[in-house]
C-alpha cells in the first residue's frame, strides 16, 4: 500500500482512537457518579440504573471498538496493516474508508458472520 494512503489510514485510526477514549472517560464518570438515590422515588431511581446501565453496555462496546482501533494501529508499524487475517488478502481500500480498522476482507467477514449465525441458530 502506498505511504499516502497508510498515512491517511493512521490520521483516521488516531482520530477514532481519540473520540472513543473521551467516549469511553464520559461513560466511565457517569457511572461513578455519586447521586443520593434516598431523596427520589422508585421511578427516578429505575430510571437511574437503566441509564447507568445503558452506559455501561455502550462504554463495553466503545472499549471493544477502541481495541480492534489500537491493534490496527499497531499493525501499520507492523507493515501488515490491510490485510485479511484470514485469508492474507489485500482489504479493498473501500472497505478500510468505512472500516479503517477492519480485519477480515469482506468475503471472509461474511463468512465469518455466517459461522456465528449457524453456531447461535
């Protein structure tokens, strides 16, 4: 892959890694968040919980989604950046636009999803 298009690649990772780290601070600070749950009724406190909650799954998916950012980060020091890590396929460059940190080319994300789909059903 061309210089031009890794260092494009690393601008777009840097700045994701940049919004799910804040994102992933804010949900963390709410969650820590010292209420006197004694002075609301039954209902402002189900709909504090939830909320909590609520946070703490999405904060779980931001820190998945942060993970997958950091290791394709390290794979553009690595050199392997943008290849399938199932096949060893080139990822299209349309592909890693949408997905910067994609790791499987589109034909072994589809399978992959398939496998999961068949295991669940």
């Amino acid at each position: 892959m061309r210089k031009d298009r890794l260092a494009h690649y690393r601008k777009m990772l840097v700045e994701k890694h940049r919004q799910l780290v804040e994102e992933v601070g804010k949900s963390a600070l709410y969650g820590k968040g010292q209420e006197d749950d004694s002075i609301k009724d039954l209902g402002d406190q189900a709909t504090t919980a939830y909320t909590r909650e609520f946070l703490f799954e999405l904060g779980n998916g931001d820190r998945r989604l942060l993970k997958e950012v950091v290791t394709a980060l390290q794979k553009l020091d690595e050199g392997s950046f943008g290849s399938c890590e199932r096949c060893g396929e080139v990822i299209a460059e349309k592909r890693l636009e949408a997905l910067p940190f994609a790791r499987y080319c589109i034909g072994c994300q589809r399978a992959i999803e398939e496998e999961e789909r068949m295991a669940t059903g």
